[in-house]
C-alpha cells in the first residue's frame, strides 16, 4: 500500500520522512513559520485562510521522498504547504520511488491507492508517476476528478534510449488525455504538451514561487567562485560544464557543486574521474546536499551561477540565482530562457561545449561584464513570482474542476 500522510497523523513512514532535513512544509506549524519568514522579507502573508469542509479535500499523490532536494519535490512540499494554509485538506500518498520505471509491486500499490481513494474526491498525481500508469489513471478517471501535475516531459529526460524515449512519450500522452486537467509549471511545458497533442484549454499554468532573498556579497576572492546548484545527474550537464572549465584553467577560477552525490552514484563516479582526468581536483568541489544555511551561505558568497542543463521545466536554481541578484551562465534549456532574461545572463546551447567555454571566459574576463549581468539579475529579482502567488494560483485551478 502506498503510505498515507494526513496532516498531524504520522505513520512510521512520515516519521522517517519528518527526521529528514527538508520537512518545511509538511505541517502546518512548520509553514506558519515559513509563512513569517516570507512576511519579513516581502511583507505580511496574503492568503485568505478558510474553514475545512468536505468539498476541499485533495489528494496529493507522488512517487518517492517527499524530502528530496530536487526541484519537483521542493515544488511539492511548497503547494501542499500552501494549499493547506488556504483551507484545503490535502491528504498525501507516496509511492514508491521506481517511477517512472515502476515495478509490478509498485503499480499494484498505485492501483490500491487511487481505488482507496472515495468516489469524487478530488487528486493531484504529480507526473514521474502519473505519466508512467495510464491504464491505471485511465479507470478511475470517471469515478475521481484527476488533475495532472507536469514539471517537464518524462520522454525528455537526459540518458534514455530510444525505446524507453517512445514508450514514456505514448504512456505520458495516454495518462494526460484521461486526466480532467493537467497542471504545467512553465508555458514551455505547457506547449511541449501541446505539440504532444493535449488540449490547450486543459492546460494550467502555475509557475514556482522564489523566496527573494538577501543580495550576494561575492566572495571577495581573486578566483571568483562560480556555483552550480544541481542534482548530480546526466540532464543537469556537469560533464559539459567540466570540459569547459578545464579548456579555462589559465583563469582563476573555483567551481562548488552543490547536490545529491546519492542519487546517480555512477554519474557521480564519472564526474570525479572527470575531475581528476582533466586536472580540476584543487579547482572543483562536490559538495553533496547542504543545509538550508549552508546553501544559503553558498549562494551568498558566490560570484557567478553556472548550470549547464540539457531540459528544465522551469529552472528553479536559475530563479534562485536571480532571487539574490546573481549573474548567470547557463544553457538555453527548455523553460531557462523564460526564467532568465537576456539582461541577467548569457545563455547557450545545451551540450555546445565551445559556446559554454566562450560565454565563461568572458564573464570571467570582464569584472564589469558580471556587475551589468549582475545588476540585471537584481532587476529580474522583483518581477519574480513569490510562493504565495503559486499558492493561490494551484487553488485557482483546483477550483476550476470541482
């Protein structure tokens, strides 16, 4: 059975869950918090709290850790922090984490979680799962109101053979057209849905919130320090941004890694082997996972933000970069160039080792290069959706299909 996860009511699962770093929005006094710390830095919370009733039950459905440090989890835990300070009583289910290859155990426990769910009742399945069991979703698409939620297309996902690239593109399709309303994060996916042959009028887009924060101080060092925010896996393009780097070494420069070292352990091989081979082991640091006030810090004392992915639904380490005013240097993926203007970065082609290589060397060149960009970021910073506004905009579309 998938475990079940009711506000206060914690299982051994959600203990498990709950002693892990990131458990912010997981109940409500942990939001509350957040809730204060947002009213300092942008003024007083503006949600308009209601009372629980019957008809504003949801469940959330996803697959794996609630606590994982990527971006569509982290976009997870804030909408269901969110929708629970609005009044809605968000129930969550977890699944088990082999989606979007699930195993027979994991659709059966799928099955069993979306038919224990009562007639009508309202569920948001987030995509790595929802795109991999279409004839699941497909059954019960009458009896509940399904809504799709859709960080990026599953078939877009760096390292997939052709194969697995076609079965998850007819599976993902399949799951979409059964579901009452799909849910997209940026109008980039919401268009790559489109062209994927989904109704554009059952599509809704609510992009991520960015918590503004202090402006970056920099390093102060003569070597700027350069900052990849990132999970270390194949689509996150850290082999591209190393081979860049190493064609730069007659510049001063260091690189901090910050991501799960956990995830893709045989990525996380190569890329030391990378580091190693093309002598970067005393310029290039992996740091792993950090807390929130170690990435904090990371991100205050950073010089330059650098991500050299291959696919992003939106791009929410871009998004925090420019929350603190810092430049940037990165790829032209997917959603990215929508996250980050033209005034605060320079954006290339994913996997164009040269164009990266020549786009670092002059924002490493030229000091006032990096303050234009710079200061570029802190004007984008402004205009950058909050949590809040996300918040309400999911209920919105909630609303939308009761």
């Amino acid at each position: 059975m998938a475990a079940r996860i009711r506000d206060g009511s914690l299982g051994a699962a959600a203990t498990r869950l709950h002693s892990l770093r990131v458990t912010l929005h997981e109940s409500h006094v942990a939001w509350a918090a957040y809730e204060a710390r947002l009213g300092r830095l942008r003024g007083p919370p503006r949600y308009v709290r209601s009372e629980l009733s019957a008809d504003r039950t949801l469940h959330f459905v996803l697959p794996g850790d609630p606590a994982t440090l990527t971006g569509g989890y982290i976009y997870d835990r804030n909408i269901i922090g969110g929708l629970r300070a609005l009044g809605w009583d968000v129930r969550l289910h977890v699944l088990d984490s082999s989606f979007p290859f699930p195993t027979e155990t994991a659709i059966r426990a799928a099955e069993e979680c979306l038919a224990d769910i009562a007639t009508n009742g309202l569920a948001v399945i987030d995509g790595l799962a929802l795109g991999a069991m279409p004839k699941i979703v497909a059954r019960h698409a009458e009896r509940l109101t399904l809504v799709g939620l859709v960080h990026h297309p599953l078939a877009d996902e760096t390292g997939l053979d052709a194969r697995q690239r076609r079965e998850l593109a007819e599976s993902e399709t399949g799951a979409l057209q059964a579901v009452r309303r799909v849910i997209v994060t940026s109008t980039w996916t919401r268009q790559q849905l489109i062209d994927d042959g989904i109704s554009e009028n059952r599509i809704g887009v609510v992009e991520p919130g960015a918590e503004l924060a202090s402006i970056a101080r920099g390093s102060g060092r003569a070597d700027p320090t350069l900052l990849c925010v990132a999970t270390l896996t194949p689509r996150k393009g850290h082999a591209v941004l190393l081979d860049a780097l190493a064609r730069l070494l007659d510049r001063p420069w260091r690189l901090d890694c910050v991501g799960s070292l956990e995830r893709d352990t045989a990525t996380v091989e190569q890329l030391r082997a990378q580091i190693e081979r093309t002598g970067l082991a005393d310029r290039v640091r992996l740091l792993g996972e950090l807390t929130d006030e170690a990435l904090d810090e990371c991100y205050a004392s950073a010089d330059l933000f650098v991500l050299a992915s291959y696919v992003e639904g939106y791009g929410m380490a871009h998004a925090e970069a420019l929350a603190r005013g810092l430049a940037i240097v990165a790829t032209a993926a997917g959603a990215v160039p929508h996250t980050v203007p033209s005034t605060a970065g320079l954006l290339v082609a994913p996997g164009n080792v040269e164009a990266l290589t020549t786009a670092l060397a002059r924002v490493l060149d030229d000091a006032a290069l990096r303050e234009t960009l710079a200061h570029g970021a802190r004007a984008a910073r402004e205009r950058l959706p909050i949590w809040q506004q996300a918040c309400a905009q999911f209920d919105a579309q909630l609303r939308a299909v009761r």
